[in-house]
C-alpha cells in the first residue's frame, strides 16, 4: 500500500495557484518524496522531487514541512492542461520501485 | 526532451496467446521498470530491470511474465500465455544516474493491451 496519503479531489481556477497536500507521516530519513502526475491515460509524468528542502523547477514548487511529515505541491498559474491525476511517493533515491496511491484528480475550472 | 518510446500503442490479443511489448528506454539510462494500470485502477510495479537481470519483482510478475533487453537498446515485457485478467495498460519506465546520484523514472506513454 501507498505510504502516503492525498484528497481524492480538488478544483482550482485557471490562472490561480493550486496547492496539492499530501501527508506521509511515516517517511524514513532516507526517503525522498516526488510527485508525478497523470493526464488522462498517458503515462505517469515527473513533475519534482525533494528530500527536506524546499525545491522548485520550471514546472512547480515543492515546499516540505520541517519535520518532513508533509508537503505541498504548488503549480504556480494553473492552466487547463493541468487537469491530472496527482500522486506523491515517498521513495528512496534509488532504483527502487515506486508505489503508486490514488492520488489526487485536480480538476482546473476556466 | 529524451523519451520513453512505447510500441505498439494498442495490442489485442487472443487469449491464451503470447505478446511482447516493447519499449525503448532513453539513451544512457540504467534502470529499467514495467508497470501495469489496470482500467480505473491503481499503477502497480510490475518489475525492476539492472545490469542485465531482474532486480526485483511483484507477485503479480509470475512464471507467465519475462523481460529481456535483446540488443542493448530495447527493454521487453514478454507474457507467455495471456489471460483476460491481464488486459490493462503497461508502461514502461527508465532511470538513469547524474552527478547527485539516481535520477527519477520516466515512463512511457504505454502499450494499451485487450485480451479477447
């Protein structure tokens, strides 16, 4: 099973940020967490990854709280090409597998 | 941006029958993964490919399920004698190394396969 866990749902406007939560309480110190998503049914894109520190990339941000139990993905101007499927993973920076939940389906409203 | 490239896009098959899917993996990459969603489910990890044998596997990847990197270029996922229950959507994905360490999984668009 999923080590973390997400809102099933949420919308957001187009052109408003949207923060996605998602808990993992039970993360190892040498887990990192990424977050990918899933436009309809293609497969699983990358979106950003980190293990304590806030990270951001072209593509969004990615804030962790300090006793790294959660974290918020942030897309910083939603469009409508960002209604997905998010998932948040904790996993070790490695080749290790990864275990997906049933993430979050942003849904964003024009 | 380098790909994971997937074929073919949609495969159906006779029950009982063998497929392969074949995907090849960005250039330069070293861990190579199959995964499976079945319709309206979760994506599951299917197998972890390194160093020209199988680092780890599922319980769903039984005798049934092969995979094989034939000419250092393609990564395949043989299923020997299908079954309606294996009608779902595959993906493959790659992992490669940088300077900090492992970089994460890219995945293909998949291989959507209909067993009849």
């Amino acid at each position: 099973d999923a080590k973390t866990t997400q809102p099933t749902s949420m919308d957001c406007a187009e052109g408003r940020a949207a923060n996605l939560p998602c808990n993992h309480s039970t993360i190892s110190g040498n887990e990192y967490v990424y977050w990918y998503r899933q436009i309809h049914s293609q497969g699983p894109q990358y979106i950003i990854h980190g293990l304590k520190n806030n990270e951001t990339n072209e593509m969004a941000s990615l804030i962790i709280t300090e006793d790294r139990k959660s974290s918020t993905l942030i897309l910083p101007h939603a469009t409508l090409r960002d209604t997905a499927v998010y998932y948040c993973i904790s996993s070790r920076f490695g080749n290790e597998k990864l275990t997906f939940g049933t993430g979050t389906r942003l849904t964003i409203i024009p | 941006e380098p790909e994971v490239t997937q074929t073919p896009s949609h495969q159906v098959t006779q029950m009982g029958q063998e497929v392969i899917l074949r995907c090849v993996p960005i250039s330069n990459h070293l861990y190579f993964y199959w995964y499976r969603q079945i319709l309206g489910q979760k994506v599951e990890f299917l197998v972890s490919f390194y160093n020209n044998e199988i680092s780890e596997k599922s319980e769903i990847f039984d005798d049934q399920f092969s995979v094989e990197r034939p000419d250092g270029s393609n990564f395949t996922l043989k299923i020997r004698s299908t079954k309606l229950e294996d009608s779902a959507m595959y993906f493959c994905a790659s992992q490669g190394q940088g300077a900090r360490g492992n970089q994460p999984q890219h995945f293909g668009d998949g291989t959507r396969l209909s067993i009849l």
